[in-house]
C-alpha cells in the first residue's frame, strides 16, 4: 500500500465531487464506505484501488496495486485541487442558495476516459436503471477483482481489451442492443488514443471524441465531465437535463436545450457545476405522461 497526503484549499465536499464517477449504489467499481471513498480504476501502469478520505484539512489517499503510483499522483487533479476554488457568481437566487447549501463541490478529471465513456454509451437513449444494470452486468461477468485487500470489494471495468474481443451479441444478456454494442467494441479497439485526449485542449478532446460514429455532444459532455474536467460541460440532448434547468430556473415545467442553454449563460465557464449543484437540490419537474420501462434484447 501507499499513502500520499493532500493539503485542501477552500471547501471540498468529497462524496458528492466524486459521486458522478459511480454508477448506482450497486456499483462494485466505487462506493462509500465509514466515510471514505473507493474505486477501482485503470492506469497506464496497471489497475489500482484507491481510497480518499477527508480530516483536518488534509486528504489521505491510500492505494493498492501496480497502477498505485500514478493513480496517487492523480489525486490534485482528480478532485479539483490543482485550482483555487472560485465562487459561483450566481445571478438567479436559487443558484445562489445551492452553493451555499453544497458548498465544496467540485467537478472531478478521473483522466480516465473509457470509463467514462462506456458508460455514457450504455446511457444513450435508456433510462438510467437500464444502463446502470447493462454495466453492473460487464463488470460482474467481465471485469476481475480490483488490487487491495479483500475488505474493499471493489471490482475493476472491463479491460479494453475483453470489450473489444466481445462479439456484439454478448452483450444483449445485459440488455445491450447491436447499436450500442458495437459502439462500445470499437471505441475499446482503440483505447490508447482515446485516452490520449486528456492531454489535449479541450476543445480538440472533443473534436477527436465525436468525430467517432456513436459519440454526440452529449455523449461528450458526460466524459468532459468526468474524465478532463470540464467545468463548462453540459450533456445538451440530455432527456431530463433542459427540463430541470428550465423549471428550476425559470419555473417553466419543460425546455429545450436553446433554453436551457439561455438560462445557463450567466453561469458560462462553470456551467457544469451549476448542474451538477441543481442535480443534487432534490428539485423535479412535473412529470407528464408514463413512464420508460426497460427493454429486453433479444438476439435476432
């Protein structure tokens, strides 16, 4: 095991900084645990577990594996701690009481982009249950036990290398349409220079990721956000997102993406975490209409 200690400038909430990398309570990547946070992840130098904890103004960090090195030095830039934290100039009053309701989130840069970017295919165009249990079941039947003692639990993604081997029919146990499938099959078949894009700026990170078939603006927005850090990120095309945006805002119960991007202008620059801040607020719009149920897919 290693250990690295982090010194913390302005508030860090630490859960809810690094609750987007997870994928539901179930999920067997990354969890909460008496206070710290888990996860398994990939590096170049190989899988890593890594556990953060917050005390006295300092994060601990401790890490297992051969990637314990890197996924450590990882650290600053994963929960946002190589900038000074900068208030949220917050023009609308509901804005306003958000950031000082949830003070110290943050938008994480995992600088891991296939695990954020598998994902956020098995989300487009389902609803979140459905892609929450399409990538449990991956990780289930093809990931491998994270490094660390056995009292983490923690389980490792699907190497690349597994996914891009993987049939387009494989994936339909885990309700994975061919669509999706063979997405997912290519992006993985060329791991390396996806990952790549964290070294790039960001608007040439985005270039790259949506010059492949299958990967929208949205579906770039949700790894902006997670993986490079983008605190400018909106997931545009997002099913519920401009609905939210819209009521919370401007207490109109449904919106376009033109009009969530209209309300969120103010904000340009930290557009994501205002998101984010109204994703944690427990505010809903109405609901109309019934609801998606999950689909099956059957092999044809």
């Amino acid at each position: 095991m290693s250990v690295c200690r982090y010194r913390v400038t302005g508030p860090l909430d630490l859960r809810r900084t690094l609750a987007p990398l997870g994928r539901g309570p179930a999920d067997r990547t990354f969890r909460v645990d008496a206070g710290r946070v888990l996860r398994a992840t990939r590096t170049p130098d190989g899988p890593a577990s890594v556990a953060l904890s917050l005390a006295a103004g300092e994060v601990v960090a401790e890490a297992w594996g051969p990637g314990a090195d890197r996924a450590l030095a990882a650290v600053p830039a994963l929960l946002g701690l190589l900038d000074e934290p900068e208030p949220i100039l917050a023009s609308h009053p509901t804005v306003a009481g958000l950031a000082r309701r949830f003070p110290g989130v943050r938008i994480p840069r995992s600088g891991a982009v296939l695990e954020s970017l598998v994902p956020a295919i098995l989300e487009q165009k389902v609803i979140g249950e459905e892609a929450r249990r399409a990538f449990l079941g991956l990780v289930r039947v093809h990931g491998e036990p994270a490094p660390g003692p056995p009292e983490l639990r923690l389980r490792l993604p699907p190497a690349p290398g597994i996914l891009a081997g993987l049939p387009y029919y494989a994936f339909h146990p885990f309700g994975v349409e061919r669509r999706r499938a063979e997405v997912i099959r290519r992006v993985a078949s060329r791991a390396a220079w996806f990952e790549a894009i964290v070294d790039l700026p960001l608007p040439e990170a985005y270039a790259r990721l949506t010059a492949v078939p299958g990967i929208g603006p949205w579906t770039a927005a949700e790894v902006g956000a997670r993986a490079l850090g983008d605190r400018d990120a909106v997931s545009v095309g997002d099913f519920h997102l401009s609905n939210l945006v819209a009521f919370a805002l401007a207490g109109e119960p449904r919106g376009t993406d033109a009009r969530m991007l209209e309300l969120l202008e103010p904000y340009r620059g930290r557009r994501a975490l205002v998101v984010r801040l109204l994703e944690l607020s427990g505010i809903g719009a109405p609901r109309y209409g019934p609801r998606l149920s999950l689909r099956r897919i059957e092999e044809s």
